[in-house]
C-alpha cells in the first residue's frame, strides 16, 4: 500500500483518488479551499439554487465507469440523473429558432429543414458523419489512453476534408471555416456556436473540434436533479466510502523531491506531508516547480478563457414546454441559458431559477461583457425577462480562481487534434518521477468527462505502471 497525495478536490481529483483507494493506497486529497467540487459548485439564496459550474454532464458514461469500478453502488443509484431533450435551441441574431432534438440525426435533419430550408439537414448530418471519422480516429489516443510519447503526430487534422473544396491548399481549414463551405448561412453558424460554447475560438481551432457537436447529439445531455453539484457529492462520497482522507483549506505551496523522485508536499502552513506518489489535480502553473512535459505539448498556453456567469431568480412558474438549454447567438461567443425543469432548484412552483452564462477573458486577460450584455441575451431566451426578474447575482472569473485555484479564473477546453499539437494538454505523467497530473489541465483537458477521465489513466499509470496504455 502506497501514500498517495493529490492536490485539489475537484472532479478529477476525486476520480483519481476514488480508483487509486480501490486499489488499496492510503489516498489523502489536500484541498486550497473550504470544500469539494472545484468549478462544480453550488450557490444558494432564498430558496433557489444554481450551478456555478457546468450545468449539464456529456457522455456519462465516463462516470458510470468510475463508480461501477468503486463501489456497488452505481452511478443511478447515487444521483437521478434525465436525459435533456430537446437537446439545444439556437436563438439567431435576426431572431430566427432553430430546435434540434436529442440522439436524433433524422430529427435534427428535419428541425433544420424547417428552419434554414430543404437540404440543411442533409448538409448537417454530412459534417456530423465527418466528425465522427475524427471521433473514431482520436477518441482512444484523445481520451482513453495516456498521451503517446509521440504526441505529434495528433498535430494532424483527422476531420476528413471534402474533396474539390479547396480548403486544404494552403493550410488545414479552421472550423469556422468547414462550417461556412460545408454548411453556409446559419447551419454554419450554429456548428460554431456549439464549439464556442466550450471557450473555443471556431476561427482559430481546426476543423476536429466537430467532434465537440458530434459527441453532445451521438451520447446526449444529461441533467443531475438537484444540480450537477449533486454528482460532486456522490463523488465525495464515494470517496469517503473508499477511506479517502480530505484537508480543507490546506493550500500547497510545493512538491517535495527527494533522490530524484517525488516524496510529499509542503503545505502553506509550513507543514510536510510526506507521499510516495503525488497527484497535481490543480491547475500545474501555480506549482512553479512542476516539471512538465517538453516541446509543444507544454506550451499549448490554455487558459486565457473564462466565465461569466449570471444566476437569476424570476417569478412566475417555468412554462410548460420550455427547453432546458438554449443558445442565444450574439456578437463574440454564444450566451448559454439553462432553465431546468426542478423543483430542488426554486423555492415553489411559482418561481424559476435562471442560469446564464458566456466565455469571457480570464481575470487580468482583457475586458469582460458587463451583467446587463447578459441579460439583453438571456431576454431574447425568456420572454418577459425584465418583468419576471427578482433579483440576480453575478458568478465572476475571480469567483471561479478563488474555488478552483486556476489562474484568472480560467477554465479549460477539452483537448483537440490538429494545430500542430498546440490544443493538447501536458501527459498525466511528469519529468519528476512519482509526479503525475489529473484533472482540467492535464490529457484530456477540460469538461466533466475529460477531466473525469484522467482518474482513470492516472490511476492505471500509477497502479500499472509505465506500459499501462488505458482500458480496453
């Protein structure tokens, strides 16, 4: 039995500790902040409760996994969780609404028909085919496997280009790009949308970040009733179950080595906690003496990308038939509102709790749209807005540093192929050895499956050892 330390109680944190306690290591997570969850929080007031990080879990799976693989309890036994269908409604600038159904190609085609006009659909399901030949080319190395040692070769676009479309004559097409040539007018743009709702710039990311639509409208979006803090605490939990000791308020200052191996962390209290493995499951730029891995892969210089978060409490109950998640297109990155059908989230029938969110520029990283650009977006998603409106409160990128310890509040992408390797993130493991990196800013990258994933490839690293190529 080994001494495992990690450092962050956030969801990649708690999955790696979970199956690393499995395995029968002392596991204690050392957590910056008064609590569990990082970026999956919870903000309450009067009766009514918000998601103060994502508000909706793609491909579940990951976590059906984990606690499968923790316990006896599964994961539907832990939380209630409801597919989210529709799936998303697109709101244009000109006003036009587009509502695309959940796990339906055929229905989708039709929704789009009918909004854009005969053929949109066909062209829509021809870019989802692409991305999912991207998908099956990049999913094990991009989220199963730890990273190859020869990670350049996913610099590679794997979206398949259309032939005669010109696109590749000088340089991989950028996604914004594929979307105007194979799609054009606004189908276009709500495939750009659905990228830049992950912090991601559709004119500078390649044209793989289809995969991003692709895996939503293939696996779905699910709800947590209660909020997606729910499944934090069912992760905590499980934690606890496993014998997984937590230190709250116990920042780390630095990563201990002794004979060239690491050996413990150094509290900012001054106090030595001694590991024969360390798990960094914090954003690694706040460990100055984190070694990370050389060439591109470690300047991908994620990160400049944050949230701006409104949470809004309105009277008046959720009309029936309203859509959970809409997309309001608007000058800059989409405005994502969620309006869950939950009673756990409002004080009574007569109320509706209101979330609206945007990317942003990290704190310190240039300006951010102020509260009111917010909710001018939000009323064109909720009709009578202004009337309806309580109160509302503000969740800021210094809200999401202080909880999650990411500099600026930042929040990361998922990982991408192509651009040359600059849209992965650092291997899960370190030139320290017994150092290891989970979580948002280690392979895979950000997102509740992708960060949820790094427990298990760090865990089968640290449990197996070097030659551990993930689950099969």
């Amino acid at each position: 039995m080994a001494r495992i330390a990690v450092i962050g109680a956030g969801m990649g944190a708690m999955a790696t500790a979970a199956r690393l306690a499995v395995a029968g290591h002392q596991v204690t997570v050392y957590e910056q902040g008064p609590t569990y969850g990082g970026a999956v929080g919870r903000r309450t007031r009067g009766g009514f409760a918000f998601d103060t990080g994502p508000g909706l879990l793609h491909l579940p799976a990951v976590y059906r996994d984990l606690f499968v693989k923790t316990g006896k309890r599964p994961l539907e036994d832990c939380v209630d969780m409801v597919q989210v269908d529709p799936a998303v409604r697109h709101v244009l600038a000109d006003g036009t609404e587009a509502v695309l159904p959940a796990v339906s190609r055929g229905g989708a085609a039709a929704a789009l028909d009918r909004a854009f006009g005969p053929g949109t659909g066909e062209r829509w399901n021809g870019v989802l085919n692409r991305a999912r030949a991207a998908w099956d080319a990049t999913r094990r190395p991009l989220l199963e496997e730890p990273l190859w040692p020869d990670w350049q070769v996913l610099g590679r676009d794997p979206y398949p280009a259309v032939r005669k479309s010109g696109l590749l004559r000088r340089r991989p097409p950028t996604l914004a790009e594929t979307a105007a040539r194979e799609l054009g007018g606004p189908a276009g743009e709500l495939l750009a949308a659905r990228v830049g709702a992950y912090g991601l710039d559709p004119a500078s990311v390649p044209a793989s970040a289809a995969v991003l639509p692709y895996m939503e409208q293939t696996f779905g979006s699910w709800y947590v009733r209660g909020g997606m803090r729910a499944l934090a605490t069912a992760l905590y939990e499980r934690c606890l179950e496993r014998k997984v000791s937590f230190v709250f308020d116990a920042p780390v200052r630095e990563v201990l080595a002794r004979a060239g191996r690491a050996a413990g962390l150094l509290l900012a209290d001054g106090t030595e906690a001694a590991a024969d493995s360390v798990v960094c499951a914090a954003d690694p730029r706040g460990l100055g003496g984190v070694p990370l891995p050389p060439g591109g892969v470690s300047a991908r210089g994620p990160g400049v990308a944050s949230r701006l978060t409104l949470f809004l409490a309105l009277r008046g109950e959720r009309p029936a038939g309203t859509v959970h998640r809409t997309l309001v297109h608007s000058p800059g990155a989409p405005v994502t509102v969620l309006r869950p059908d939950d009673p756990a989230v409002v004080p009574d029938a007569g109320h509706e709790a209101v979330t609206v969110t945007a990317v942003c520029p990290a704190a310190g990283a240039g300006p951010a749209p102020g509260p009111e650009a917010l909710l001018e977006s939000a009323a064109r998603a909720v009709p009578g807005l202004r009337d309806r409106l309580l109160w509302h409160e503000v969740h800021a990128p210094a809200d999401i540093a202080a909880a999650t310890g990411a500099a600026g509040g930042a929040v990361p992408p998922p990982a991408l192929a192509g651009a040359d390797g600059r849209l992965l993130y650092p291997a899960n493991t370190t030139g320290l050895p017994g150092l290891y990196l989970a979580g948002g800013w280690a392979h895979p990258g950000g997102g509740l499956p992708h960060a949820g994933m790094t427990g298990a490839l760090v865990a089968g690293l640290i449990v197996e050892g070097a030659g551990f190529r993930g689950s099969q």
